[in-house]
C-alpha cells in the first residue's frame, strides 16, 4: 500500500470509534485472506477515504442536497468496497462495487440494484459486459468465459434467450436461436473440422427438421431427435446417388432404400448405422461453461432506506434488489451508517401498519384488515384403494388384463406420419378373454369379458410423441399394485380411479363423449403433435370392457395423464371456466382440503408469470382455444394446483414482500420468482428440463379481496400481497360438444339468469370469454 494511503488511513482510524476500529481490523482479516481480492482493490481504488459516521452526517446535514446522488466511497462493513454515485443509503448512478470474494461489478446502478449498461467481473477472468436489469443479465451483452468461450447476443434472466453468436474453445460456433440457456428453435452450428448442421434446435441438440453437411461434400436431409437422424430422412453422396427410410438408432427400427446415380459404384456395401458409429461421431455439440456463481446472487452490505425512518438495522441485499433473510445475522446487529434521526426504538424498527403491509386502502367495500392465510387441512391420500370384495373389482382385474394385452401386443415401429385410415372410428379390434385363457389371451380369474380398443395405432402414437414408455405404462397400470377409486363420482357420472404412482388417471366416460374424441382425434393428434406445450388433457388409450352376462354391460373409459403427479404437495385447486353461475364450493373454510376443488368465485389471487412464460402462455391459450373452437367443444375449464413454497412451522402461509403500487418508481423493478432459489434454479439445467408451460412453473401469487357489494365478481381487487408458488395447470374436460342437450340448457338458463354467467354458452362464445378471463388471472411479472 502507498504512503499517502497510509496517511489517510491513520487519520481516519484516529477519529473511529472502538467498535468501528474492530469492524476494521475485521476487514484487514478478511482482505488478507483473499489475495486476489486485495490486489484488485489496490489497482481499482488506489487511495481510499474512511469516512466516520458522524462526520457522514455532519457532512450530510451542512453540505448535501438528500434529493440529488452524491459521490461516495465506502467500506462496507464485511470488506466489500464501493465507490461511485450514493443515493438514499444505496449506489445510485455510475459507481462500481468490489466483493472481497474478488468479484466486481463497475456500472449503472438504481437504488442499490444494478440497471442499464455494466460490465461483471468474476475472479476466474470470465467477464459480462452490456445490459442489467435488477440485478440480472437481460438485454444484449456478451459474456466472455474463462475457458475462452464467448457469446454475444440476447439474455433473460441470466440466460441467454433470443438471437446470439457463441464461440466455443475448441473452434466450434454456433449462431441462431436461444432459450432458457441453450439452443432452441433455428440455427446453424459449426464444428472446427469444418462440418455443420443448420435447422432445428431444442434443449441444446439437433431435433426437428435440419440438414447436416459433412466436409467431404456428403449430407443428410431430414429428422432429428435429441442430436440424432430420426425419422424420415434422406443421406445423399457427392455423386449424386442417395438413400432415403425412416432412421433410428435402432437397426431393427432403420429401413430404407438405395438409389445409385449413374456414376456411381455398383454393389455398394453401405450400412446405414454407420452415420451414427461413424460420421457422427467426431460432430458433438460443445456444452459450454457453467457460471459458478450469478450476478443476481451477489449481496451488497448496504442498509435500508432513510424513507420511513433513518434508524433501521443494516441488511444484506442481492443486487436484484432482494432483501437477504436468516444470513448474515452479524451484520444486521451492527448499526452503522445509520440516518440522523436514531431515536426510533427496536420495537419500532420496519414496522408498517396491516393495511401498509395487506397493501389496502381505506376505499369502502374493501376490508382494511383480512386474516392471515393458512394451509388447507391435510388429509389422508386420496382414493379408496380397490381390493378384493369392492364392488369395481372385477372391473379393475379387466381393464388391468386388457390393457396389457394392448401395449404387449407386438407391432412395428410406427411413424409419427399416420395414414387417414388410422383414425377411421371403423378402426377398433374386439379381443375375447374367457377364463381359461386363449392362443392370445393368458387365463384369469374374472369372469368372462370382451376388450375393445379404439384406434389403437392412433394412440400407440400419441404415447411415443407424449414419451410415455410402455413398460412404465403398464407397471402403472397393471402392477401388482391396485388402482385407486376417487371417493365420488365427477358431475357428469364418470367414475375416475388413480394409479398407485399417480401418474395417470381413468375415467369412465359416456357413449357420446367417446364420439366425440374419436371425431376429433385426427385434429387433436396434429394439435398436440404440433405443439408440445399444449395445455389440453394429453389421452394415451380409450378402450371398452363387455362384461358378459345378461345385461351386456358395456363400460368405456379413457387413460389421461395426471396433471397433480409432482414431488410437490399441491396445497390448493382450482377448476375455472370463467363464469359465475353456480361456480362456488359450498364448504366453510374450516372444511376445505388440500384435494378440495374450488372454483371461480372461490378464487382469491392473480398469477404473476414471468415475462418469457406468460407470452408464451398467451399464445398457447389461444392455440388450444382455437382447437376446442373448431371442434365445438365447451364447458372445458382450466385446473390449476399451486405448491406454496414458504410455509410457517404452524401453517402460516409467509408472504414473499408486498407488490409496488402500479405509479410508484420501483414498478420497474426486474422479475422475481422465487427469491434465491431463482438463481440456483438458472445454474441448474436439469431444474429447467423439468419446468414446461403449466408443469413445476415457479410463479408469484398475488392474493385478491372482492368487495363486499361485487360478491360475484370473478376477479378480485390485489392487495399487492405476494407468495412464492410452483404451479400446475392445464385444460381438461375437452369431450363436451355443443349438442341438443346443451343448447336447451342454454335457452332455459338464459331466461332466469344473466346468459353472460352460465357456463352452457355456444363455443365461440365460451372461447372468447375463457381466454378473457384467463388474461385477467394471469399477469406478465413486472
């Protein structure tokens, strides 16, 4: 260190009180052990003042404007070091900020939080110069590793989302699309041997339509899934001469045929897997550089601010503006740089009033004051597990035997291109189980039964695009656990039955709702097939069990996925339509469970998604809307579970913080979702391959009040109180067309209540007041 610094250090240190000589001496400790750190901070700053705290506000009281930034430099009180422009107890302007782990940041900053142009060091060397929004990378930047990759283009949230150039290391690039940290939708990538594929990208790997060209001039045309030709695909020659099939890994599952050209060799011995033994395996697509530690994860020992009172506790904050909770508790303690005023008491530190903290005014027919919100009761699992003697029993022996014979049935290799004739409803296959078992049926101890299955290529298909696997599905379905029986039947009379892992679900279904599906299978298959974040029910089987006997009873059902399957608990469920006519559970509070489903007028919150989710969010709606439409399907509704992350040890739900009102200077604030475990869910690529629109979504709830004279009003005033949540949603109910019943149920409603309220409306109408309505429940996070 110079010796002008330690002039002015010994100066400063004459006029610090004991307990600040100590924070000192602790910081000296703390630089000593970070080398890297100590050099850094020597080049940056060279000279640094020590201010005391009393001079601070002498200074402040005589010589400063509060209204307008100042320059400052500060020593922090656990080492970090700031200097730059100071506003209201926060850097505010240009400034730059040194960690004591060596990390650095040297840029624009809005109240203690790093917005607009910057540049982010990290000790390793790596680098992040461009755009900061609450503490996130987001905007155009390029970041440079410490391996010697670089990216320059687009960033969300940390992750580079949109249009970017990366260069790799090793001499690869890739230029395209991005989402969520890898590529996804069209680019070309080109490896350092010169090869390169350009077309379609999901989750970092080849898949879609795409054509790779190797350096010799040959190349192949097609399909690609998870980095491989699969599917229909053409690999042509340099000479012209090509081979085209469907592709696969799989040698038993490839087929093709040859076409020589003229100048070709005759009696080529060529086999098609050498592609992937051979020609692809020097083409592997680099992974990149996992960022040890994020921007936003970063926290600044700063303190609150001097609104509300300049005698509050110091509190260690992210530089996405998050206040740190249950760290750092020594430095909460130490009440340095407080504000002038220090007569306020402990007690009366960061205390608001209800309605500050429930975010209400004082407007009438708004409560001032609403009780806290609790976990609903928990209850045992859910269902009556089916065992000998209940009355479903043999019912369940028979769709268990016959769903095994289906999905044991050996059958080719299907491809994703089926013929019209596949979905004729003609398309079905009647088997016989007598008891004693057939050459096609193995012998049981039920009763004699006919199994029918209802276009059965058809949904073979839908469960390899949904990547069901077989085994897994009948392990399900017909393991030697039982199924479960939901405790009553649903509106309509279905019965439904839960599988023992809860993975998918059945439900008896009426004659006419299986017309229906079987009408409209050959669009919902191009829909799901098309868009693999759709919302609607995914179907996997739709069978029929004859029961012998006089009255031939014939019972059909349909196998659907169960969109509650998670490691989470879902703590709250919601069915909504967007109408209001009889849309309420009739349960007390003190009765309602975590398996109780509520329903429009019982819903008290509007989902705050963040921005990339909720577009997408939009324009899936309205894809899915515009399928029911053309179908003439009603009466569906969206079923949402939520998970609340931060629950008290006595069932308490805890509040994420208060909303800013829409008007204020912090409504600019970047997005949130879920605190700290935000960040830690970006570093992780295996937490994002689990999150898809409406599955594991993290996501802010923010809990609404009706007023006392708009009890039927579907949306309700927000408090500005929000709680972290993982959500679940999708349409279901997609079976119910327009028909005659429906109608007349529409006219006679219609004359004793508000036709806009009832739910029996026709489906153009029903379309546009769901997608309505979902829009008004869900909010991009701003």
């Amino acid at each position: 260190m110079s010796c002008s610094c330690i002039n002015v250090k010994s100066k400063a240190l004459e006029k610090m009180s004991k307990e600040q000589s100590t924070v000192f001496r602790a910081w000296e400790a703390t630089i000593r052990k970070t080398q890297a750190a100590k050099k850094r901070a020597n080049s940056i700053f060279g000279t640094i003042s020590i201010a005391h705290a009393e001079d601070d506000n002498d200074d402040d009281n005589d010589n400063r404007n509060l209204a307008e930034p100042y320059h400052a430099e500060k020593i922090l009180p656990n080492g970090d070091y700031y200097t730059g422009q100071w506003y209201d107890n926060f850097p505010h302007g240009q400034g730059k900020y040194l960690w004591t782990d060596g990390c650095m940041y040297v840029g624009e900053w809005y109240k203690g939080k790093t917005m607009g142009r910057g540049r982010f060091s990290w000790p390793s060397g790596a680098t992040y110069e461009g755009e900061f929004k609450s503490g996130y990378m987001d905007g155009i930047g390029t970041y440079t590793g410490s391996n010697g990759d670089t990216y320059r283009g687009q960033w969300v949230m940390n992750m580079k989302h949109g249009h970017g150039l990366k260069h790799f290391s090793n001499g690869d690039w890739y230029d395209g699309e991005w989402r969520r940290g890898f590529q996804e939708g069209n680019g070309k990538y080109e490896w350092k041997n010169g090869n390169h594929y350009v077309g379609e990208w999901k989750n970092g790997l080849m898949c879609g339509k795409g054509g790779f060209v190797w350096t010799n001039g040959n190349k192949f045309d097609g399909n690609w899934e998870d980095g491989l030709p699969k599917g229909n695909g053409t690999f042509k020659w340099l000479d012209g001469s090509f081979y085209v099939g469907n592709w696969s890994k799989d040698p038993s599952e490839q087929n093709g045929t040859y076409y020589p050209s003229e100048s070709s060799v005759e009696g080529l011995e060529w086999d098609p897997q050498d592609v992937y033994k051979v020609h692809l395996s020097d083409s592997q697509v680099c992974p990149g550089e996992r960022v040890s530690v994020l921007p936003s994860q970063k926290k600044l020992a700063v303190w609150n601010s001097s609104k509300g009172g300049g005698g509050e506790k110091p509190r260690r904050m992210s530089v996405d503006g998050r206040v740190s909770v249950g760290i750092e508790r020594a430095f909460d303690r130490m009440n340095m740089w407080e504000g002038e005023d220090n007569t306020s008491t402990a007690g009366d530190r960061g205390r608001f009033s209800d309605a500050d903290l429930l975010g209400l005014n004082a407007e009438e027919g708004i409560p001032k004051m609403m009780p806290i919100m609790r976990l609903p009761k928990a209850c045992k699992r859910q269902g009556e597990t089916i065992s000998k003697g209940h009355k479903n029993y043999e019912l369940m022996l028979n769709l268990q035997l016959g769903i095994r014979h289906s999905v044991g049935r050996p059958a080719p290799s299907a491809s994703l291109d089926l013929k019209a004739s596949a979905f004729d409803p003609k398309e079905k296959v009647w088997t016989r189980f007598p008891p004693e078992g057939s050459k096609y049926t193995p012998p049981h101890q039920s009763t004699e039964f006919k199994w029918k299955d209802y276009c059965p290529l058809v949904f073979r298909t839908l469960r390899k695009l949904f990547k069901v696997d077989p085994a897994d599905y009948m392990l399900s379905i017909c393991g030697n656990d039982a199924l479960r029986e939901l405790s009553s039947p649903g509106k309509s009379g279905s019965f439904f039955y839960l599988t023992n892992d809860d993975r998918y679900m059945i439900k008896t279904m009426k004659k006419s709702e299986a017309k229906v599906l079987i009408r409209m299978l050959p669009a919902y298959y191009n829909h799901v097939r098309s868009y693999e974040n759709t919302l609607v029910t995914k179907f996997y089987g739709l069978h029929c069990v004859k029961l012998n006997g006089t009255a031939q009873k014939k019972v059909r059902f349909i196998i659907m996925g169960n969109l509650f399957c998670s490691e989470y608990t879902i703590h709250r469920r919601f069915d909504l339509k967007g109408s209001s006519l009889g849309r309420t559970t009739d349960k007390p509070e003190s009765e309602i469970e975590a398996t109780t489903i509520l329903k429009d007028l019982d819903l008290n919150f509007i989902f705050r998604l963040q921005k990339a989710w909720f577009q997408e969010f939009c324009r899936q709606v309205d894809r899915d809307c515009e399928l029911l439409e053309q179908e003439r399907i009603m009466d569906y509704s969206l079923l949402v579970g939520l998970h609340f992350r931060e629950v008290s040890p006595n069932g308490d739900l805890i509040t994420s913080g208060m909303r800013t009102p829409p008007g204020e200077t912090e409504s600019d604030d970047g997005p949130r979702l879920s605190r700290a475990d935000m960040d830690q869910l970006l570093l992780d690529p295996d937490m994002w391959s689990r999150i898809k629109l409406g599955i594991n979504m993290p996501a802010r709830a923010e809990r609404t009040v009706r007023r006392s004279d708009c009890e039927y009003l579907l949306v309700g005033e927000p408090t500005g109180e929000l709680y972290e949540v993982v959500m679940f949603f999708g349409i279901i109910d997609i079976l119910q067309d327009y028909d005659i019943s429906k109608k007349l149920e529409h006219a006679y409603k219609s004359i004793q209540y508000d036709p806009t309220s009832i739910s029996a409306v026709d489906p153009k109408q029903y379309s546009r007041r769901f997608r309505d309505f979902l829009l008004k429940i869900f909010e991009e996070e701003i």
